[in-house]
C-alpha cells in the first residue's frame, strides 16, 4: 500500500503548483487589461491634445485657396505643402523658389512668418523645418549616417548642419542620436 504522508505531501505540492499556475495568469490578464487600458487612454488623449493645427493638417483636401485662409490656417497648410513637396530638401530654397511652388506671395509669406513668434522669418523657418526632418531620421534611420542625414535634410554641409544641430539643440547630431538610442 502507499503511505498516506506521501499523498498528502503529493497533493499539497499539486495545491501550491496549481495556485502558482492561477496566479501567474492573473498576473499576465491584469498586464494586458493595464497595457491595453494605457495605449486607449493614449489614445484619446493624443485625439484630446490634438490642436487646431494638426486638425487642419488633417483635411488639406479642404484647403485648395490659401488666399482665402486665416494665419493659421495658411501656417498648417504651408507646412503640409513644403513637406509633401519636400521643399526643404533643396538646399538652394528661397523665399522667391518657395513662393512661387507654394502659390503665395513672397510678402505673405513673410508677414505670415513674422507673426509667428518661434519663426520670424524664412531662413529661420527652413532651418527648423530642415532640423525637425534631421530629428525624425535621427530617430527613425540609425543605419544612415550623419552626412546622409544632413544632405537629405536640406543642409549644404555636414559642418553647418553640425554647427546649427548643436546650437539650436544643445547637443551634436551624434550625441542626439545615442540620447534617442538610449530612451
């Protein structure tokens, strides 16, 4: 016969497996209950946080007329178009060039620009439109190298690229890239 003291030592491991087992997959239902429950609030307070901007970015369709638009109408939908017309790429950009693939005058532009405090005037516009498009590839290419990066932003050279990228931002193009690496 078996020995009643291995059975119960047998069932009491079994007991303890079992809970084991039960309490490890509640752990990983209330992990998928909270990751999905952040990436839903994620999401409604990426569409609450949505600002008047990125909502007409959102229907340029509706925009055909930019002299018929107020400022910030104009502002999204001038940023909109230089980037699907990839304008900033071209490092021989100028207020004239973009005027006229734009369809605004030059003077609209302007007086556009300066009403925008973080702006001011074109060459100050292009260069932070020219860093943001080197941040996004710093970020999303890490294979490319800097030079890549700085031709494909817009930048006449690696060094006046070098030079702007750390002024603006504190930091090298390379070191940025290691910060981004590391987050």
């Amino acid at each position: 016969m078996v020995d009643v003291s291995y059975v119960v030592v047998f069932a009491v491991v079994i007991s303890f497996l079992s809970l084991f087992v039960v309490i490890i997959m509640l752990i990983r239902t209330t992990r998928k209950v909270v990751d999905n429950t952040n990436i839903l609030l994620k999401r409604e307070a990426d569409a609450a946080a949505a600002s008047p901007v990125d909502m007409i970015k959102q229907d340029l369709s509706s925009m055909s007329q930019p002299s018929k638009m107020d400022d910030t109408q104009l502002m999204a939908w001038m940023d909109a178009k230089m980037d699907e017309l990839s304008l900033c790429q071209n490092p021989d950009l100028d207020l004239k060039t973009a005027s006229e693939a734009l369809g605004i005058s030059q003077r609209r532009i302007v007086r556009l620009l300066k009403s925008q405090p973080q702006y001011g005037t074109f060459a100050v516009y292009l260069t932070e439109k020219r860093l943001a498009k080197a941040c996004l590839m710093l970020k999303s290419h890490p294979q490319y190298t800097i030079e890549a990066i700085c031709l494909d932003s817009g930048f006449r050279t690696r060094r006046t690229f070098q030079t702007i990228f750390k002024s603006r931002l504190g930091v090298s193009p390379s070191e940025y890239r290691s910060a981004v690496r590391n987050n």
